[in-house]
C-alpha cells in the first residue's frame, strides 16, 4: 500500500470532539496535517477546530451507511472512540488505523469496557492490515478530563482517606500529551510505511506508584494539605460503595471500581520507548501543571 506523503496526507479522526480526539486534532493540525474531524454530534465539536479541519463529517458508528462515506479519502483513520467500534471501522474503510484501546483488557474484573477492547483488538488481527492500537493507562491531563479532578473533590470532602489494602496497588497515570504524541508517532509510522501488520502496545507514564503516592501527590499538589489514610478491606468498601452511589454530594464509585482499585497497574514501557521513542512525563510534573490552579477551580 502506498500512502501520501504526511505533508497532503488526510487524517480522519473519529471522536474528534471527545477529550484525546480534540487533543489529537489540534496537535496534528499545529504540525501540518490535513485532519477530517468525524462526529456523532456537530454541535459539541469546538466552533474553532471546526474552523480548523478541512472538513467536518457526522457519523454514528454503528451506521453502515454513514460510516463509510465519513472516512472517505482517509490516509489514516485514528479512532479515539471506544475500541468496540474498530470491528465497524474496519468495514467501512481500506485505511490503516490507529486506535486507542485501554489497559482495562487485563483486568480480572471484565466489564462491558474491557470486553470491548478485546474484541477491538482481536478485529484488527482477524482484518491482518497496518495498524496500531495504543492501550493507555489512566489518562489525565486532558482539557475537560475528570479521572483526576473527580478524585481532588472527593479528597476536598473526606476528612480521612479510605482505601482498599491501604492503597498498597500500584498505578501507573499517563499524562494526554503522551497519548497524543504517541498517536502522531503511530499515524507517521503507518504513512512512512513502517508497519505491515497489526501491532498493540501500551503506553503509560515512566514509573509505577502506589494508589497511595497518588492519593498524596493530588492532595499536596491541589493544595489540600494532609489526610490521614485508613486502610479498609476491600469487601468493606465494595459494600459501603452501594450505599453511598445514593448519597447526593459524593462522586459515584461502582464496586467494579473499588476492585479494580486492589490491582497492580504497572507495565513495561520499553515497546512504547522503542517503537515510538516516547519518553512520558514524570507522574509529579504532569501534576504539579494540571493542579496548580486553587482548590475551588475543581469544584
């Protein structure tokens, strides 16, 4: 397959008005790209990177008559949205793609979220065409994101910290700018040719913390001070979380979450290095940057 060159070649990106898709569509048009932003809804895609994109097509992904029409002309389809869509994707284009999958394919606990990304990724070796599929830990960072802002304010609110295990489980967050990146990097590898089959590799931050470091870093960096830590067992807490989904004021926090929370996150980052010589941000700079604004911003 002979693709464009980067310089003319048209990059569709499918949830171009999600966090990491307008992230990626501003970030490829600073650089030169020609993007196509696809979008179930127009309406919620900036009024400036509409102005921005070469064009702007409203698709929903599970159309089979829409959805082919949206990609037409693709160098490259990067879809942002969840990876269960990839099998409709690759129906509809001859295109290589890239795609965002997630770290939660393997989790012990399974949810609709993780199946997904498994059957996304097992499309994509079944169709056997370029590709890649990025697997990103917690994201953060983003304009709008909420995976840390929405545990700042809990923390604001509690005057001790539950956690499962004490929060002993290790995470690994990986800052939006490092996804992006390692998006550009994949699409420029597909358009030089550089790919001849599918590849799936995770991208995550440079170093593994306890939940517990995190927990502490967000208190520090939000200017919240101290809290005290209480370690609860899990099954407690997987308990009180049916309760406390009904309490008005408190962020919603489903058992699955809590589990999920007693698992390791930690992964071996040498591919994502090696293939797309991306070296992520440390957990402390990205966010010292995302938190340095007062508490009251969170709210």
């Amino acid at each position: 397959m002979t693709l464009p060159s980067s310089s003319i070649a048209k990059i569709c990106v499918i949830g171009a008005s999600g966090r990491s898709g307008a992230a990626l569509c501003r970030a490829l048009i600073k650089s030169g790209h020609q993007v196509i932003a696809v979008v179930r809804n127009r309406g919620k895609l900036a009024p400036d990177l509409a102005e921005a994109c070469i064009a702007v097509r409203q698709a929903d992904l599970t159309d089979p008559v829409a959805l082919p029409v949206a990609l037409e002309n693709a160098a490259v389809v990067v879809n942002t949205a969840h990876a269960r869509h990839l099998p409709a994707i690759l129906a509809a284009t001859n295109a290589p793609i890239v795609a965002l999958g997630s770290t939660r394919k393997f989790t012990r606990w399974l949810d609709d979220h993780g199946r997904g990304v498994l059957a996304g990724e097992a499309a994509l070796q079944t169709d056997g065409r370029p590709s890649i599929l990025l697997h990103p830990t917690m994201i953060y960072g983003a304009q709008g994101e909420d995976n840390v802002q929405r545990l700042a304010l809990l923390l604001e609110r509690l005057p001790v910290i539950p956690l499962p295990g004490g929060g002993r489980s290790l995470v690994q967050p990986i800052n939006q700018q490092d996804v992006t990146r390692s998006i550009i990097v994949a699409i420029n590898l597909l358009l030089e040719g550089k790919v001849s089959e599918p590849e799936s590799l995770v991208i995550a931050g440079p170093n593994a913390v306890s939940y517990r470091t995190f927990v502490r870093m967000i208190l520090y960096f939000s200017g919240l001070g101290g809290r005290p830590i209480i370690p609860l067992p899990g099954w407690f807490l997987v308990a009180a979380s049916h309760v406390t989904r009904h309490l008005p004021k408190l962020p919603k926090v489903a058992p699955e979450e809590v589990r999920r929370l007693l698992e390791d996150k930690n992964f071996d980052i040498t591919p994502m290095r090696t293939r797309l010589g991306i070296d992520p941000i440390p957990l402390e700079a990205g966010l010292q940057k995302l938190l340095s604004e007062p508490p009251a911003h969170l709210t």
